[in-house]
C-alpha cells in the first residue's frame, strides 16, 4: 500500500510516522471521559477545549490521521543579568512546536503528492495519546511519551489526511518495561507529582502545570524554589531517566537578550514597551504565547544564580 511507502519516506527525512483511520481518532473524546476524577478538573477542562477533532473545514475528504516524531533538543537561552550572562533552560519540543511541524507538513505533502493525496497539519488533535495508541511511543512514569531512538526528545505532530489506510495497531496506551523496575523520575520529582502506580501524574502537583497554566503572582510556597529549573515546563523527571541517557548531550544555543531586555521582561512589561527585536527573539523561542507567565518564572530562575 502507498501508506507504507509514505511511512518509509518519511523515515528517510528523519519523521518517525504512523497512520490511523479517522475513525480511531473520533473516539478519543471517549479517552479524556476515562480521565474523569484521575486528573485535576481545571487541567481536564482546558485538554477538552484544546482537544477537538474536527475536520469539516479541511479541503478534502478525511480518511486517516498522520502523526510523526521528530527529533528536539534542549534549548539554552541566555539572560544578561546584573553583570552576568546567565543560561536558561527550555526543555525539548517548546521551541520546535510551531515551526517544526510546518517543515513536516511540507515534507509530507510532497510525498503524499505522489499519488494525489494531501496532508493538513492540525494542533487540536491529542499527539500523545494517539502516539501510544497506534505504537509509535510508550509512556514513562512520568507521563511523558517515549519515542524509540528518540528517548523522550521527540516531538509529536498530526496531520489530517484523505490517504486510506488499513486498522493498523491500534491498543491501550502501554509503560515503558523498564520502568516497571525503575524509580529514577519518582524518587528526582521534588513535588511528589509521579504516582508509582499509574503513568499519569499527580497534575496540580507538577512544576509544568504551574508555571505554563496558572497565573498566580508567585508559585504556591510548597514549591521549594531550588527545583525551578525551566523558564516554561521542567526537566527533572527526564533528565534522570535512564531511557534519556544516550539524548541529554542534544543541547542548542539559542537567543540572548540584553541587559534592558531582561529587566523588561523580569519587570512584567507591557508588550509594547518591548522593542521588535525582544518580540521577535520571544516568537522565535516560542515563548510569547507564555508571555504573561514569564516575569514570574524567569525571575524564580534569576535569584537562584
């Protein structure tokens, strides 16, 4: 079938790739509703609102759904701060998520084209799920994909397609074996968000939820300000994990800002007051969007220096 001739193309351009039925993907609105009482109300209310698979507006006839895993990195930001040029973590897929899909979109559609068929990229379907489901991830302990060859650097896209494709894989998300014997992530989570038993994590304990979802001033006290140590999301859990451990070198350069740009951003100024320069640097790293958040968590980072 040209489903497996795309699947291997697309190995070749270094995407990882797996295609389901539509179908499939219609009933995992049935997957959140088993969330119901295991997951924080609030964080399951905002996956419900993300999470929607409709297609009516795409431009052909949906028969499938692509999704890819691509290679990320750890990114390092660097903040000029009271005479010191100061390295900032973003851990893997923050940066990439907007930009690098658009490369696979394109990617795929030259294939796809081959035999007359299109791919649309979509961000309101649920990669992770669909990635255990269909084979192409496992799950860790602590809730986060694991990609062959990729570790947990890997980051997930889906594309709505009018390719057919056959049943395929198509199973309850599954751990990890090795984590059945391993408690690197629990015993490294200094807020106690792993539960031991289960691959989905105590949410409204997770340093991730609170710096990327809520808005508070500042973090609930019970956060030590020692276990900061991203400027969005946390790295804890992956960094120990021994599944990550031939990936953790993967690490890019990327912005720095100024000594003005800092305070500007440390101070929680108005967008703006920034110049376009800063804003262009906050929409390449993919951070804008978080934007109202940054002051605070940017500024937890800083003292600690």
């Amino acid at each position: 079938m040209f489903a497996d001739t795309v699947i291997e193309q697309m190995q070749e351009n270094g995407y990882i790739t797996r295609i389901v039925p539509v179908e499939r993907i219609m009933r995992i609105g049935d997957e959140l509703k088993t969330l119901d009482g295991l997951l924080d109300a609030g964080l399951l209310s905002i996956l419900r609102d993300i999470y929607i698979c409709d297609y009516s507006n795409v431009p052909f006839d949906v028969k499938s759904v692509i999704v890819t895993a691509s290679p990320c990195r750890i990114g390092k930001v660097f903040f000029n701060y009271r005479g010191k040029k100061i390295p900032l973590t973003i851990p893997p897929t923050y940066v990439e998520y907007k930009s690098e899909p658009v490369k696979i979109e394109s990617c795929l559609q030259q294939i796809l084209a081959a035999e007359n068929y299109h791919a649309k990229l979509t961000y309101n379907l649920p990669g992770k799920i669909i990635a255990a489901k269909c084979g192409l991830s496992q799950y860790g302990k602590n809730n986060i994909c694991y990609v062959p060859g990729l570790g947990s650097f890997a980051l997930l896209s889906t594309f709505y397609s009018d390719l057919p494709c056959e049943n395929g894989i198509w199973s309850d998300a599954r751990l990890m074996e090795r984590c059945r014997t391993c408690d690197a992530c629990t015993n490294n989570c200094p807020t106690g968000a792993i539960n031991p038993q289960s691959y989905l994590i105590r949410a409204e304990r997770c340093i991730t939820y609170h710096n990327e979802i809520t808005n508070t001033p500042e973090f609930p006290e019970w956060i030590s300000s020692s276990a900061h140590n991203s400027i969005v999301g946390c790295m804890h859990c992956q960094t120990c994990c021994p599944a990550n451990r031939n990936y953790l070198n993967r690490i890019v350069e990327l912005e720095e800002f100024s000594e003005d740009e800092t305070e500007k951003i440390v101070r929680g100024a108005d967008k703006s007051e920034l110049s376009g320069e800063t804003a262009e640097k906050l929409e390449r790293l993919n951070l804008m969007v978080y934007y109202d958040k940054l002051a605070r968590n940017i500024r937890v980072l800083l003292k600690a220096v």
